[in-house]
C-alpha cells in the first residue's frame, strides 16, 4: 500500500529515483569495501613486513625535530631501535644531550645534536645547513610543532601576533626549510623518506584552534605536493595525521585506546610507511576520522567548536580558582 502511494505521488519518476538510488547504495558499498581493503593492507599485512630493513634501506642518519618529547622523541627512539644514526633538533640543548645519550646507550647508534629555537625563523637554518653538511640523510621527520596553550577565540588570545607567528615558524616554516635542507641529498642518492606530523586538526576547520588548524593543513597540503613531485625521483613523502596523543602539547598523560602513548602511536605509524602518504598512523584514529567523514562538513565543525568550547570554559574556571 506505501509502495502504490509513493507511486502515485512520484508517477514515472519513480523507476528513475530507483536507479538513483540503486546507483547510490552501489557506490557507498563499493568505497566501503575499498576502505576495508585499504585497512587490511594498511594495519594487518603493513605489520607482518619487515619495516626495519625498508627504514635502513634509506640512509645512515635520521635527523628528527621537536624530539627531545611526545612524537618526535618516539620516533627517534624507535628509528634508532633498527640500528639508524639520529640527528636530534629541538629547543634546549640539556634535554637533547639527556635523549641522545639515552638513545645511544639504549641502542648504540651514533648521534648529533643540534639546539634550535623554530619559532625565531629563518635566522636559524644556515646553522643546521652547515651542521648537516656532508651526512647521508636518509629520512627527516618533521615533527616539531606548537599549538595553543587551551582552545580560545582568535581575538582574545593574549598577545595574540606573537602567538600567531610563533605557530606559523614552528608549524609551517619549519617543515619548509628542513625539507629544503635534506631533500637535495635525497634526490641527489635518488632515495629518501620525509615524514610530516600533521594533526586531525588540518583535516577540517576546528574553531578555537583557528590558526593552529590552517598551520596544519599547509602540512597537509605541502606533503601532497611534495610526494606527487618527487615519488617518481625516489623521495616518499608521507603526511601522518594523529587525533590526540599522550604528550606534554596534548597534555594528556594517561593513555586509552583512543589517546594513545607516543610509544604505541609511533609503532604503528611507521608500520604504514610505504604503505600510505597521507594517513592518521593509528587505527582507532584512521576509523574516527572515517567515521566523521560520512558528516556533512558543518556538523564536524559545530562538533568541533562545541568540544573545544567546553575546554575552553574549564581552563577559565580552573584559573579563577
């Protein structure tokens, strides 16, 4: 009886509409099953390669920012773990010297040290250029970065220009100039792995964090760029997109399935490393962004502004008392 009256009312339409709609379930069924494939390949068959010898197979060192904490430090760890050398780039020179002589007696690899404050710019680079000189460097990890201290409205954000251009040195110059750096090497051997730590935040606009998210687009869009210029030469260029990460920039310290540790969130990210260019490195990750996708953009970022919104009232509270 429903079906008589949806045809009365749609009349010849309706074997049109029904094709629509047969094309249309037929497409959401064949992206699904790709998506599923894509995470066997990706999380399952990824695990069982040996990732240790593609990852030597690039060069001697590694050079990591940002990785005296969180990411960056794991990262270097757990390249060193498979007998790479480590440049470490960070801020304070005592908290390099600390990581690398862990690094080095946990793994016996070489390593270098060189402190450098990214939010001063481009005064910085001919100092690393010089003290990279001559290294065969086969992987660089961008990973240094810098958000907002909590969630807050553009405008009223405490000194606000210098916050801003503090995010866009440590974010976007950064990866620029490094990957301007050691890519020339790379292409010269015709071989070399860039990985860009982007953040779920470039992968749609979260209010509150307005800046902070266009940085991470740039990321984003920068390692696209890059990976279809270079692939053909020999240089895989790979964006990883984390959602939240125990660290001291996410502040959180205790890890759950969906907030992992650096040490488990690293593991798995590079399991995807010639597998993927553009991925969030860590299934439940990988799946809650899945998921939001089938959101219409709106919706994520209301949802967005409401979460960081609620985080944003608690620090004011918080500071009150």
């Amino acid at each position: 009886m429903a079906t008589e009256l949806v045809r009365s009312i749609l009349g010849s339409a309706t074997e049109y509409l029904a094709v629509v709609g047969a094309i249309s379930a037929s497409y959401v069924a064949l992206k699904f099953s790709i998506t599923i494939l894509n995470w066997i390949q990706l999380y399952v068959f990824g695990k069982c390669r040996d990732v240790g010898v593609k990852l030597r197979s690039y060069g001697q060192w590694a050079v990591v920012t940002g990785a005296t904490d969180g990411i960056g430090k794991e990262y270097a760890r757990q390249l060193a773990k498979y007998g790479i050398n480590i440049v470490l780039i960070s801020r304070t020179l005592s908290k390099l010297q600390d990581v690398a002589s862990e690094i080095e007696s946990s793994f016996r690899v070489k390593t270098k040290v060189i402190a450098a404050d990214f939010s001063l710019g481009t005064s910085i680079y001919e100092n690393i250029r010089s003290q990279l000189q001559g290294m065969e460097i086969g992987i660089l990890v961008n990973n240094v970065g810098l958000s907002y201290d909590f969630p807050e409205f553009f405008l009223d954000i405490s000194e606000r220009e210098k916050l801003f251009m503090n995010l866009l040195h440590v974010n976007c110059t950064s990866v620029t100039m490094m990957s301007s750096i050691v890519m020339p090497g790379m292409a010269q051997r015709k071989k070399g792995l860039v990985i860009n730590i982007a953040s779920a935040a470039g992968n749609m606009p979260t209010p509150l964090l307005s800046v902070y998210s266009a940085c991470k687009v740039y990321v984003r869009y920068l390692s696209e760029c890059l990976n279809h210029e270079y692939r053909n030469k020999g240089i895989e260029v790979q964006c990883i997109n984390p959602y939240f990460v125990c660290s001291n920039m996410s502040k959180i310290r205790r890890p759950n399935l969906m907030i992992p540790s650096a040490e488990t969130y690293v593991r798995s990210a590079l399991g995807t490393v010639g597998v993927t260019e553009n991925d969030c490195g860590y299934f439940p990750h990988t799946l809650m962004d899945w998921v939001l996708s089938f959101l219409p953009r709106m919706v994520c970022v209301i949802l967005a502004g409401e979460i960081f919104d609620q985080i944003r009232k608690r620090h004011h509270i918080f500071k009150e008392v």
